[in-house]
C-alpha cells in the first residue's frame, strides 16, 4: 500500500520530469528556428526527462495521470521556456489608460 506521502513526492518528481521535458523541448525548437539545425542532444534529454516522469506518474497515479498531469506540466514547461528562450511573447492586454481632460482655467 502506497501513503500520501510517497504519491506526493512521486508527483513532485514528475512535475520535474515533464517541466524539464517541455523546457528542453522549447530549447530544441528555439536552436532550430535561430540555427536551421536540430538539437539531437535537447531531444535525447526531453525524451530522457520526459520517461523518468512518465514512471513516476505511473507509479503515482496510473496512466491517465500521466496524459493529465503530464500534458498540463510539460504544456507549462514549453510555454514558459519558450517565452524565455524568444519564440514568442504572451503580452498581457491591460487596457488603455485614459487621461483625464485638463482642466480649462476660466478667464
């Protein structure tokens, strides 16, 4: 029988494994867009991390975990590496700030 405690340190291993898939993915994708050139060793480290938190998840919480889980933390994991890295930027949308009128001085 399995604790709490073990499931919660089995997911934290695997938020590494998929975060660290999805950052080496978004590096592998930057060097190729900047350089014309695939990564071999970017690939062979996501697919390295992207094992080692596929059997933590399996172990944690089965393989719907592991399409769950996984696909959110590795979405995470590209898509904040990848901003870092310059492929693309997530701009906020704040709305415009409106000035007030000066006010007129009466003469």
């Amino acid at each position: 029988m399995m604790t709490a405690g073990l499931q919660l340190v089995l997911l934290a291993f695997a938020v590494i494994g998929f975060a660290g898939t999805g950052a080496a993915l978004a590096v592998a994708r930057g060097r190729y867009v900047s350089d014309g050139e695939y990564d071999a060793g970017m690939i062979g480290v996501a697919v390295m991390m992207f094992t080692f938190g596929s059997l933590c998840t399996m172990v944690g919480s089965g393989l719907v975990g592991v399409i769950a889980f996984g696909g959110v933390m590795l979405w995470v994991g590209y898509v904040v590496t990848a901003q870092r890295v310059g492929l693309f930027r997530i701009e906020t949308g704040w709305p415009e700030e409106t000035h007030a009128a000066e006010p007129q001085q009466r003469t």
